[in-house]
C-alpha cells in the first residue's frame, strides 16, 4: 500500500489529506485560528464543582466552561496544584522542578471536593475539543507528545507501550530512560521507539523538556484564564501519529509549511526527508490529486460503493446511524444470502473508511442486509475488526445483533469533519433567477475590463469550473488569447473543481483573492 500526504495551504485554514493507493482516507481541517485544540495547556479557574458528577467547570476562555472529570485529575494532581500556587503567589520565580518535593497521591475513588474548591487556579490540558454544545473536556495530567516518547512532568514512572512485544527491547528501553530523564518527569515510551538508539531517544526527551521549559514561565506573568502552550500544528501532529516507511510522497504548496515539515522529517527520519515536495503547479493541490473529487462524492448523505450498493449516513447529537441497501445488486441472479453477504462485506470496507474520513466518533449504529446463516454473520464480524484495524482511534465493535445491527464506539475527541456538497447558486444568491448564462463570458470580460482599467492589474489568474474553462480556452484563437490581445494582459484559466457552473474567483499573483463577489456585479 502506498501513502500519501496531501497539504493544502491557504489564507484561512489548511487542508490535510491522507490517501492510500490514491484512495482519499482521512481529511482534517484546521483554521489558522483554531484554539482549544487538543494537546494545548491552559491556566484555568474553577468556576463551579458538582459533587454530584464528582466533576468540576473550569474556566480557560471558551464560551462554555470547559469539563474536569475526577478520573481525569491524576494521580499527581496535588504536586501540580502546589507548583501551580507557589508560582502564582512568588510572580518573580518557578519552584525548581528538580527540587520539588511530591505531595502523595490522591486516592482513585476520592471525591472531587477533597481536591479542588471555587476559583482554584489549575494548569489542565485538553483531551477533547469543543463538540456541539459541550466545551472542551480537560485533564489535570499534562503531557508532552513526541515521536517516540511522552513526557509527563511533575511525574517518576518510566512506561513502555504493550505493543512492544520482546521484553528484552522492554527491559532495554526503560533501563535507557530511566538514565537519562532528568527527576520529577515521568516518560511513557510509544511503539515507535523500539530498536532507536540513545542518541535518537535522547534527543527528543530533551526537546519535550525544553517544551515545558520554554512556556511554563508564562503563568507568572498573566491571569487566568489564558493559554500557556499551544500544540504542534495539526499537520506535524498527524505526521508525528502517522508516519510510518509507507509514505512515499509528502506534498505541500505553501514553502514555509514545506520547511517546517521537511525540518521536521529530517529530526525524526533522515534518509526518508527527500518524499517532502513542494507543488507549485496552476491547478488547486487538491484538484491535482482528485481530492476535491472524492471529497463531493464522499460526504452527502448518501455514500455509493460496489455495484449500485450505497450507504445512507445519518448524524445525530447522540449517535451515527448508518443503514446498508444493496440497490440494483436485489435484482442479482445469486441467492439473497449471497447477495447479502457480499454487499455487507463491501458495505463494511467503506463504513471503515467513511469513519476515518468524517471522523466520526461516540456511538456508530449499522444496520446491515439481514442475514440468516451464523457463519456469515461471524465472518462479517471479523472482516469488520480487520478493516478497522489501521484505525488510529480507539474502537470497540459488537457482534451483530439478531436484528442484523452492529454497534461501534469509536474515540471521539474534536466534532466530525463534514463537507457542504450541496452548491448554493452563485449566480442567483439563491434567489432562482439568474443572468441569461450565454451572457456569462460577456459579463467576465467586465470584470476583466474593471480589474485592468480600474484596479490597474494586468497579471492574475481566473479560477472557474472545468467546463467553463475548457469554453474559453477552446479553438486556435480562443476567448482567453482574445482577452489577452486586448487587455494587453497576462491571464491564467484555472479549471478549479471546487467551483459551482457559473462561479468564478480572480487572483493576484500573491494569490490573493480580488473581491468581485459585489452582488449588483454578479454574473
């Protein structure tokens, strides 16, 4: 299987695509705004407990207060508080992490009241983003992510993952870091470091250090609520979780991103720094790589997959629903338990798949053809848990019920990604009554005219849809060449599949966007 990361920079958000055998299987999308972002550490005041959740409301900016379980204090929560309020109260100083002295433990059944009180200040840390109408759900154990390594101050326990499965690598590797982390950090050693060598290992336990070095020192100089560290970028942190020899081609169009992330794959494999590219091509990225493509097809309500097969996806605030219909496929010469397994099959590769590209998270209800033979339900069963196995979220699935339903809980911990793929008309705003569309070309030549005599631009570029560019780019002396000659200008047609019919969008060469959406101007 080949791997690919697709990057898509632009003025106001970026765009993550991770295909697979040129198959799109994870989208993300991320503001260059965005804040409580899991990951990111904040200095927050407690705005209310409620014993009878053994929970309290913390205060860290958002428009809700945000969540803090009692199970998601830790057990170290008392030592952190303590450096917290010596901190606050000295204004001039951080304690000495190395001389610390610990406060025991809480106890794992305790109350949330022996711990906290109103307008406590409290460093915590986000594990879950804001969802619908919930604020974010916070952690009072930080920690700090890397490659191969997570550190945890105010923490002793050195961890290795499960996944390690020779206990010599084990014993090799806790022995490793436990000489060499400095006292009063803990370290949870990921799957990714077996076999790395010291100096690698090193290297990034350091650096995670240095993180909480550099932005620890912030809460003695501001109030609470306010943010202390930002998380890495989402495109380093899925590259931090996800890469793997797999990846052949990582590409970007937007050069400060290719430097950081080529920076970035150098730090954690060196020889593998060269799949990095920078994509400088007239076409959007993500039309380039037929990811604007698959995205339309991908998100509606209705999702079509083998042989006139579809899926109909529903959201809801408490679950996903997803009902299985096997289409043209009833009207199959095969038996009806034949066809029925084998849509389902099918049905449950692409469920796998829409999972990881909406993100979908919390509870996943399906309902499958019915199925009357065991041993069908069992191999659909274990065909499901095989495709969701390079699943990076955390799932759990259900044997098939005898109404033919399988239920999946699967890690939720920012809202699921969901793509428009209905198209307002840009003509009409919506109105239903447009321009005669043979006017169209007439009309942009106008705004050709305002942007050359009025804005004195004579170099820019036209994004319009593929068909409407293919128009004016037709025939030996094209629309475009006329245009040309008479403005005395240079313009680029960009087919962009982003783009409705009769929709338009004019660049300067800074690829800024010129505003011409005036509706008194509307073509």
């Amino acid at each position: 299987m080949i791997s690919e990361l697709v990057i898509d920079v632009q003025p106001k958000e970026v765009s993550i695509a991770v295909l697979e055998d040129k198959k799109l299987v994870e989208i993300q999308k991320e503001a260059h705004n965005s804040t409580f972002a899991v990951g990111s550490i904040y200095l927050g005041k407690v705005k209310k407990i409620m014993p009878g959740l053994n929970a309290a409301f913390v205060d860290v900016g958002y428009k809700k207060d945000a969540f803090l379980h009692y199970q998601d204090l830790g057990a170290n929560v008392l030592s952190l508080k303590k450096f917290t309020e010596a901190a606050i109260s000295d204004k001039k100083r951080l304690p000495s992490l190395s001389k610390f002295s610990h406060i025991p433990d809480i106890n794992k059944d305790g109350s949330i009241v022996d711990v906290l009180k109103q307008d406590d200040k409290v460093l915590v840390q986000v594990v879950k983003e804001p969802i619908s109408t919930k604020g974010p759900r916070l952690t009072s154990e930080l920690s700090f992510a890397g490659r191969y390594l997570v550190v945890v101050p105010l923490g002793d326990k050195v961890s290795v993952s499960q996944k390690i499965k020779s206990s010599e690598e084990r014993a090799r590797l806790k022995q490793l870091i436990q000489s060499i982390k400095p006292k009063n950090f803990g370290v949870i050693v990921r799957t990714s470091a077996e076999g790395r060598k010291v100096a690698e290992l090193d290297g990034e336990l350091k650096s995670l250090v240095k993180r909480w070095e550099d932005n620890i020192p912030k809460i003695l100089k501001t109030k609470a609520p306010t943010l202390i560290y930002e998380e890495t970028g989402r495109t380093v942190a899925l590259l931090r979780d996800i890469f793997n020899p797999s990846f052949q081609h990582i590409h970007i169009n937007d050069r400060s991103s290719f430097n950081e992330i080529k920076e970035y794959i150098q730090l954690i494999a060196p020889d593998r720094a060269g799949i990095v590219e920078l994509y400088s091509g007239e076409l959007p990225i993500l039309d380039n790589f037929a990811i604007t493509k698959q995205i339309k097809s991908s998100f509606g309500k209705t999702v079509t997959f083998k042989s006139g097969a579809y899926l109909i996806i529903e959201h809801t605030e408490a679950m996903h629903v997803i009902d299985v219909n096997s289409g043209n496929r009833s009207k199959s010469s095969t038996g009806q338990e034949n066809t029925a397994i084998d849509v389902n099959l099918a049905a449950a590769d692409e469920i796998a798949r829409q999972l990881r590209l909406r993100d979908m998270g919390g509870i996943i209800v399906i309902d499958f053809i019915d199925m009357h033979d065991s041993d069908n339900k069992q191999k659909l069963f274990d065909h499901m848990r095989e495709v969701m196995g390079n699943d990076r979220a955390k799932h759990n699935i259900l044997q098939l019920s005898k109404f033919g339903i399988m239920q999946i809980t699967r890690q939720r911990v920012r809202p699921a990604m969901d793509f428009k793929t209905d198209e307002t008309c840009p003509t009409c705003f919506g109105k239903g009554e447009i321009q005669p569309s043979i006017l169209f070309t007439d009309n942009l030549e106008n705004k050709i005219s305002y942007i050359v005599e009025k804005l004195n631009l004579k170099d820019f570029s036209l994004h319009i849809h593929p068909y409407v560019a293919a128009f004016i780019n037709k025939g030996l002396f094209s629309l475009k060449w006329r245009w040309k000659f008479r403005y005395s200008l240079r313009i680029k047609i960009i087919p962009n599949q982003n783009l409705g019919f009769l929709e338009y969008r004019f660049y300067d060469t800074d690829k800024n966007e010129l505003d011409m959406k005036d509706e008194s101007l509307s073509v």
